[in-house]
C-alpha cells in the first residue's frame, strides 16, 4: 500500500557530518577516540576495529557537531555515496569526517529499517539525482535531509527489517565464501614472496617508480558525460571498490579526445587513488574491462614486464604492509592524500625472482576462475534481494 512519503529530516532528531581534523589545527593520534571514514562503514555495520585514524578527547570534545552516539545511522555522502550502517549500541565515544553523514532517528523511525531503506533502490536513485557528479561525486546535509521515505506504523518497519535481515544473511554467507576465496591470493603471496614488510627471503627492494616505464602519471580532469558507446569509459575513484575490482560506470570522458587520448588504460597498468577516503585504493586494468580512461584522483603506474609483473604489484597493495604504509602516510598531511611522487619514490617493493613471479601470476589465474563462479552466484543472490528490497518498500511484501 503506497504512504505519502516524509522528509527524513521531519522524523531525525540530527542530521549532520563531520570534518576533517587537520584542516582546524589539530592533529591525528596514535590511539584515543576513533575517528570513522567511509571505510568504516561496511555490510550494514559500522567497523571502528579496522583502518581507523584516532584523535585525543581534547580534539573530539572540538568537533561537538560530529559526536556520535550509539544507535546513530551513518551514510556515507562523498566518493562512495550511499553506504550505510548501525553504530552498535556498546559503542563508546566516536567522531568522523565530512564524508559521513550522522543520521538520529526519532522513536518513530525503526533503526534497521532505515538503515535498509538507504541502501534500497529508491534511497539510491534519490541521492543519484542529487548528488553532484565529478572525479569525486557528494551529497549535500540538505539533500540528505530532503530524502523521502514511505513510513509505514512501526510494527511493519520491524516486520520488514526483520525479512529483509534474514535474506541478507543468505547473502552474507555468499560473500564470506567468496571473501575465503580471495584470501588465498594473500596466502599465495605470503607463501611465496613473505611479509614485503620484513623481507625474509631477502629479495632486492626498489621503489616504484625505479621498477615502471609509466611512473606517476596523473589522470584527466575533464567532466563525466553520459556513456556512448563511441567513446571509452570514464574509471574515477568510485568505480573502484575496495577489494580491487571495477565497477563499469555509465559514463565517459567529456571535453576533446585530446584531453584524454594519451590517458587509455592498457593491460598491466595500476592505478593508484591519490586523495579523501579511498586513498591508497588500487585497481588493476584488463583489457577485458573494455576501452577505459582514468580521471584525476587517480595515478598510473606500468611496471616493466622484466622487473615487476603487474599481478604482483597489485597483489602487494593488498599487504597489511602497504596497508601500514598508506595510513602512515595519512596522519601527516591535511587531507588525506598521497601523491605520485610518494607513491614513486617512497613505496618501496620486494623483487622475487621472475620465474617466481610468474608462478604466482599463473597460481592468481587459477583462483580468479573460482572467483568467477562464486561472484556469479553472489549477483544472482544479490538481484533476488533487490527484487525483494523493491517490493518490501513498496508495501507488498
């Protein structure tokens, strides 16, 4: 049964976001008051255990405007928009960046059912129209607050939040076998190569840059436009997710081809993320992602083939030791960012012997074939929720 829908600022105590540190004088911490970024919100939970910065309580009690409370609901507004999650109810204190929305329900709004709701279709082509779209897209605290969501008696907002948990739960499964399967790349790198961190198989190390004939090779900044298929396809620094993988956007490079002619990805290129809450995200380009250019958060590097295979420096991104590495890197800059000439001169990488390299390279071919089957049965999962999703807000589950 179709509701009038209602602003979501009419039934939220607090919409607001917070702000970056730095930018107001204060500094980054080794330990104290976690201090969450997009990358913390993931699968519908909020992770405050993993990637986190920290600031000290003098620096929290600052930033009032950015409190979070237990209960609260976090979207993320910029680069990745539309990601959502529940701070768990134990949670102590906590604060955050620009890029996450604080949303406090009212007691007449269901926690989890509004935390579904904006990862539902509808909240999702909402903030699509909304937002503003460049290499790095946002949403506005306005647009945000004049969401509109079908409020049905609370009852029914448990009751749907209810099934649509335990369909996400199939799912979860499917996406933790798929993760055991990705983490035997890591293994295979480990086993192979050892921690690039402590080198124990004493291999050389060379910085990036000794070891690509493209080295730091910023992308363009001309606008997105709608997708043609006479022209290639626009990769910024949303289109890549976390674990590495592309998500084909529907867009390509506007302005003349001489602005961007010389930046087509060929087989083999890393891009780097230079810059906000995805810095130090990584992509490895194939051709069998089609004719692709590469926007201007975002770094090229093309290891030479007889020194670095790409596999491997893209496997090597995937280490806790370059994990450490970017995060250092964070903590002593205003805006979160690293720039080609760190990436080149300041990453330094372990080189295995060739044949080893190619070994593993082979070994990487093996497991991306079991991740092809497992991801296929995940997108069917993951379509019969969304069709599930759609009838649930609608009224007619």
């Amino acid at each position: 049964m179709s509701r009038k829908p209602t602003r979501l600022a009419d039934i939220s105590e607090i919409i607001t976001k917070g702000t970056t540190p730095t930018t107001l004088g204060f500094k980054f911490v080794e330990s104290g008051v976690p201090f969450l970024r997009v990358q913390n919100i993931d699968g519908g939970s909020v992770n405050y255990g993993r990637d986190t910065l920290f600031i000290d309580e003098k620096t929290h009690e600052a930033l009032k405007r950015s409190q979070i409370k237990p209960g609260d609901v976090l979207v993320s507004i910029a680069g990745t928009i539309g990601r959502a999650g529940i701070v768990p109810d134990d949670a102590s204190a906590l604060n955050c960046n620009q890029a996450v929305a604080i949303v406090r329900p009212t007691k007449h709004l269901y926690r989890p059912f509004l935390r579904m709701w904006l990862e539902s279709a509808d909240a999702q082509r909402q903030m699509r129209r909304a937002m503003v779209t460049g290499t790095i897209s946002n949403l506005s605290l306005t647009q945000v607050r004049n969401l509109k969501i079908q409020l049905p008696p609370l009852a029914e907002q448990r009751r749907i939040a209810e099934v649509l948990d335990r369909a996400e739960a199939l799912r979860a499964k499917r996406r933790a076998a798929l993760a055991q399967v990705n983490s035997l790349t890591q293994s295979l790198f480990l086993d192979l190569f050892g921690d690039p961190a402590a080198n124990p198989k004493g291999w050389p190390v060379s910085s990036l840059a000794e070891v690509c004939s493209v080295a730091g090779q910023y992308g363009s900044n001309v606008p997105a436009i709608e997708f043609s298929p006479s022209l290639p396809r626009y990769i910024r620094i949303t289109d890549i997710h976390s674990e590495g993988k592309l998500a084909l956007g529907r867009v390509s490079p506007g302005g003349t081809r001489a602005n961007w002619s010389d930046l087509k990805l060929e087989d083999g290129d890393v891009l780097f993320a230079r810059s906000g809450a995805t810095v130090g995200k990584t992509y490895r380009y194939s051709s069998l992602d089609g004719d692709c250019v590469f926007a201007g958060y975002l770094i090229r590097f093309r290891p030479k083939p007889t020194k670095l295979l790409s596999e491997v420096l893209f496997h090597f991104t995937r280490t806790e030791a370059y994990a450490r590495w970017v995060v250092a890197r964070q903590r002593v800059v205003a805006q979160p960012n690293i720039n080609a000439k760190q990436y080149g001169a300041e990453l330094n990488i372990p080189l295995p012997p060739l044949d080893l390299q190619r070994e593993f390279a082979r070994r990487v071919g093996s497991v991306e074939k079991l991740k092809t089957v497992q991801r296929a049965s995940l997108a069917e999962m993951d379509a019969l929720f969304a069709t599930l999703q759609h009838r649930a807000f609608r009224g007619e589950l």
